[in-house]
C-alpha cells in the first residue's frame, strides 16, 4: 500500500473522527483523529512525552481484508 501524506497547509483534513496517522511540528508520529475543531491523539509514537505537538500532516490508516 502506497502512503499518501496530507499536508495540513493545503487545507486537507480527514473526514470527523476518522482514525489516521499523524505527523507533528517536533518530527514525530502518532494515531488520531480529528472532530472537526481539535485534534485528538490515540497513540504517541514518537514517545515524546507531554510535549505540546502540531499536527502538520495525517495519512490515512490501511484497510485489511478479512
């Protein structure tokens, strides 16, 4: 499956509540979502503790077969 980033400074957002991945300010990545006003982290990836985190991008999660 190919990756495509979404650049929040093209005014691309994930449809509400739509679990993605993320990528902040500080070079790190997470799991969340967006509710149409704020966004929300699931999971840290970056292990970057209680640092305050820029959302800048998102990509969709994969979809699996069952």
């Amino acid at each position: 499956m190919k990756y495509v980033w979404h650049k929040l400074s093209d005014g691309d957002l994930p449809k509400n509540k739509e679990p993605c991945y993320l990528y902040f300010d500080n070079k790190g990545y997470g799991i969340g979502y967006f509710d149409k006003l704020h966004w929300f982290t699931i999971y840290d990836l970056s292990h970057s503790g209680h640092i305050i985190q820029e959302v800048i991008a998102w990509c969709e999660l994969p979809k699996f077969k069952d």
